[in-house]
C-alpha cells in the first residue's frame, strides 16, 4: 500500500488536473470515506501525509482575499517523526489562516489547538479563520 500511496502522489503533483493523493474506501452504509490508519499502524504516516497535500493542495487553489492577506500553509517533517503543516503567520497582520497542526509568527510557534479558540471563523471553502492579533 505504502508504494501505492507514492505512485499517487506522483501522479497528484505533477497532473495539471490533479484529483486526490488520499485512499478511499467505503463505509457501513456503502458512502465513500478517506480511507485512516490510526498511530502505530504501518501506513499511519503515509496516510498523513497525503492528508496533508491534499489540504496544501486546496488551499493553493482558494483564491485571495482582496480584504486580508491569507497565511501560507506548509509540509514538514518526515516519514520518521511525523508529517505536520505549518500555517505562516506575519506578526501584528489580521490575517486569514488555513486550519494547520502549528502557527509559526516570528520566532514562536504554537499548536492550532491552543490557537484555535482565538479564531473567527469565515465562509472559505476549505474553511480559513480570521486571526487578528498575535500573540492570541
């Protein structure tokens, strides 16, 4: 499985069209659902991985904001310690983040969860929220 999420994400980064490098698979009800792998199973990683392109992915795409800069969204680590996202957030800028496991401002970084209750929520699709000073 793990060479078939590879071969996906092969074919996710580099297709004009992209559609998705995550599994799917159905549930009780025959519905389609991303397929999970819950920690210390094999593909754990793998699969939060391809998570995590698929939601940099779809940031990308959202357009700007004329109102509000939107923070960027990063990949970082690797296959041993773990893959997470960084949203990049300029200092002392009311910006509009996409949802990330950390919020890096400066020199300091912190857990969404921490972040999180400090945030409005907006009508982006995928979802941003409107952050409005730093530190929260």
């Amino acid at each position: 499985m793990a060479a078939l999420f590879a071969e996906s994400e092969t074919v996710f980064v580099t297709s004009p069209h992209p559609l998705s490098p995550m599994a799917y698979r159905s549930d009780d009800n025959g519905c389609t659902v991303p397929y999970t792998a819950p920690p210390g199973h094999p593909l754990h990683q793998t699969v939060r991985r391809a998570e995590r392109l698929l939601a940099m992915h779809e940031y990308h795409q959202q357009p700007p904001d004329p109102a509000l800069p939107h923070a960027t969204l990063h990949l970082l680590g690797d296959a041993s310690e773990g893959w997470h996202t960084r949203a990049l957030w300029p200092e002392d800028t009311p910006t509009l983040l996409p949802e990330a496991d950390e919020v890096q401002a400066g020199d300091r970084t912190i857990p969404w969860s921490e972040l999180a209750p400090h945030l409005t929520p907006t009508t982006h699709t995928p979802p941003r929220w409107l952050a409005r000073s730093w530190p929260p």
